[in-house]
C-alpha cells in the first residue's frame, strides 16, 4: 500500500488535533504504520492549527510536502485555502462551512470574503461542503462540528476494519457519547 497523506486543518477550539488522535489511534490499532505532525499557530487564541497525519505500510516523515495531501478536512472555509498548497491535484476536500473571523477582520482592517466555498469548489473538483456547525446545533452540542466532518473522512477513508465509534466513545466522556455518536451518523451519511 502507498501511504495515504490527510492534512485537518482549522482554527484553535475547533477540535482539530482531538480527530487527528482518534485518527492516529484507530489507524495504528488497525496496524498501520503512522505518523503525525501538529504545527499551532497561537491555537489558544484561536490562532491556525493543522495536524498531518500519514499512514501506510511504511511511512518515513510526519511532513505532507506541497501537493501531497491526499485528503484535507478544513474545520473553517478560510483556513483551507490558506493550506490549498498542499492538497495535490486531484485530492479530495472536505470543508466545514463555517467562517470564523481572524483578528484583521475583528478589527475592521480586513473583510472576511463571501465566495470562499466558490472558490474552493472552482479549484477542488472533489469539494465536499458541509453545514457542519449547523448540524452540530440540530444536535444540541456546538463542539461535535468536528466529529460530523469526522464521520465524513471515515467513510471517503473507507477502512472498514476500524471501528472509529468504539474509539469515539473511548475518547470522549461518558455524558457525550451519545451526541457524539449521532454526529459520526450524520458525517457518514453525508458520503455517498
């Protein structure tokens, strides 16, 4: 098998590097071969982060190099353009719809612009949009965006020997599993 590179990428908060552990965990429990590198750009004051997970038979560096990702889960539209470099031609994208304002836009400096989706859409063919956030809030819990964008990559991943709701509900606590649960369902579903 050659190895499969996925880049998650989104905002502090935002769960990133929570999934990319339950990825990590349930890919080498399968018996893969995998490395991960977290890169936090002020994360706690809701700063860029992105993790890159790498998995295969043998992997030798934790690094996607520019356009090398197969798949990259945008937990902010902005933020997957800000890493599109690296998504090789021909990757998949999913993206969360949700636009999340940096601090040049919460000052005034800047605009947040409005065609992001366009955007990404015209220069990703496989462009999966998602109203994650609104889902989330269908659901009763704003936190679980990351876990539908989550149910997503698991299915476009298509590892069916992983069984990512058992690591779920190891991973959280106890009083959100069910939550989560239903956000991994509606993630899946949403993958043809």
């Amino acid at each position: 098998m050659s190895v499969t590179s996925v880049l998650l990428v989104g905002i502090g908060g935002q769960g990133t590097v929570f999934l990319s552990n339950i990825l990590v965990k349930g890919l080498v429990n399968a018996g893969y071969d995998v490395k991960m590198s977290e890169i936090h750009g002020m994360a706690q004051r809701g700063g860029t982060v992105s993790t890159q997970v790498r998995y295969g038979d043998k992997v030798y560096s934790p690094i996607i190099g520019q356009g090398e990702a197969d798949i990259m889960v945008a937990f902010e539209k902005q933020e997957a353009l800000r890493y599109m470099s690296l998504l090789k031609e021909g990757g998949e994208l999913i993206v969360n719809d949700e636009g999340l304002p940096s601090a040049p836009v919460q000052s005034g400096k800047i605009t947040y612009p409005e065609d992001t989706i366009e955007v990404l859409q015209g220069l990703v063919k496989d462009t999966l949009v998602i109203q994650a956030s609104d889902i989330a809030e269908e659901l009763g819990n704003p936190k679980v965006a990351n876990v539908i964008l989550f149910g997503a990559l698991a299915k476009l991943i298509d590892l069916p020997d992983i069984d990512w709701k058992k690591i779920i509900a190891e991973t959280v606590k106890e009083k959100f599993v069910d939550v989560n649960m239903e956000a991994y369902d509606r993630g899946q579903a949403l993958i043809q």
